[in-house]
C-alpha cells in the first residue's frame, strides 16, 4: 500500500504545488491516485492555510476529496491543528462528515481518549508513533492497541544516511505492534531511504508534499502525483531486489 499525504502542515510558503482549498486538494487526490496511490492522509486547511479540525472545514475537504476518488481517505488529528484536548474533542465529536481513518500520534496529551473517541464513531485509527518520543512505550502499553487500524511509524531523522537505521530502531521499539499493520515512513531527507526500507520489509509505506517536496534525484516535484509515480517505482524495486 502506498499513501498519499498530501498537505501537511506546509502551506503558502511552501509554494503553489501544495494543494490547500477543498477543491485542489481534490485534483491533487485525483491525479495521486491515478499515479498510484491507494489510500489519502489530507490536513484539511482554513481559508488562510492553517490546519483545523472545524466539523465545517473537514467535510468541505471530505466531501471534495470523495467526490473525486473512491479510495480511504483520513485525516490527521495533530495537537497544533487545537492544542486543547478537550477541545480536540469537541470537534471530533461534533464532526459531520466523518474520514475512514484519522492519524492520532500517541505521544500528543489526550491521545487515548481522542483514539476512544474515533473508534466508537467508526473511525479507523492510525496510531502515529514517532521517532524520538515516548509513543512506542505508551502504545506497548495501551488497550486500544489492538482495535488500531494500523500504526502510522513516522522516522523523525531527516538525515538521508541515518534515517533508515532510525526507521530499524523504531520498528524494534514497536515490536510486534499487538498485531496491527505498520506503515512506515520518512520525512524530508529521510523520506525516501524510508520508503526503499518499507519496500524491502514489506510494509506498508506513504510519499506527498506533506513529507518531502523533492524528488529522489533532488529535484523539486512538480506534484504529489509525481512524487506517487516516483514512490511506486521505489517502493516496487525495493520488493524485487529484497
């Protein structure tokens, strides 16, 4: 399986490749999908470009997304799109159209109850566990774990030469992760060792704009397409060369 993210926290500043309104994050799905892409992680956007959990923004961006590609699409939850967890809640909750999945990250405050939260909604959870936190521990722990619908292990090292080594350790700090499917990824410098890693594992993987704006030769992607028929070759050889 490889993911699209498509956004993430990026936005203007980051140029005009990085879709945000409800209708270019739809085109962008599209096209990723068409690439390849075979599941969607989208931070929906508030008109000035900041990740929100509004129950408006969110089915405006789901609505769109849908209306465009017959794939899962999830959402995230990050602690910076409400740094409340009460809060965070309130919005979830009141939620009018709801994701297939959305990405909780095990280390953020409020993490098991916004998990609770989702799953009793129907709502498929990624457990986000980072590198470099205490998210593996929590999760070892945790008796949602098992009712996951996957963890989302995400390598915080950004160095090219590293980040695969950090992605190893990671995966051993999970262990079994209670049986759940692991999709493994990188970000900036790392996204792409990463992926090849996933590929040679065996496990689920993600590449967009929300990870890494270049290409694998260095170059600036022109799209999260782009950067999925990139990643589908990769990810691909990897398998075949393991």
């Amino acid at each position: 399986m490889v993911q699209v993210c498509l956004n993430g926290t990026r936005g203007a500043v980051d140029g005009t490749v990085v879709p945000l309104s409800p209708g270019a994050l739809a085109e962008s799905a599209a096209e990723a999908v068409a690439a390849g892409a075979t599941d969607i992680h989208v931070h929906p956007k508030t008109p000035c470009g900041q990740d929100t959990l509004s129950p408006r923004v969110v089915a405006a961006t789901l609505d769109a997304i849908r209306a465009r590609v017959a794939v899962p699409v999830g959402v995230t939850t990050g602690a910076w799109a409400e740094p409340d967890p009460a809060a965070r809640l309130e919005c979830v909750r009141a939620w009018t159209v709801l994701p297939d999945h959305a990405s909780v990250n095990w280390h953020e405050p409020g993490a098991e109850q916004l998990a609770a939260v989702l799953i009793d909604l129907g709502v498929g959870v990624e457990a986000g566990v980072w590198s470099g936190t205490d998210g593996a521990a929590r999760f070892a722990h945790s008796p949602l774990a098992p009712r996951v619908l996957r963890v989302l292990a995400e390598v915080t090292d950004t160095d090219p030469d590293t980040a695969a080594e950090s992605a190893r350790a990671l995966l051993a700090d999970l262990e079994a992760a209670h049986g759940r499917p692991v999709l493994l990824h990188g970000e900036e410098g790392g996204a792409w060792p990463v992926l090849r890693l996933a590929g040679r594992l065996g496990l689920a993987t993600r590449i967009g704009l929300e990870d890494t704006l270049l290409l694998p030769d260095g170059e600036r992607a022109a799209s999260n397409a782009q950067l999925v028929a990139s990643a589908v070759s990769q990810y691909g050889w990897a398998q075949r060369s393991s």
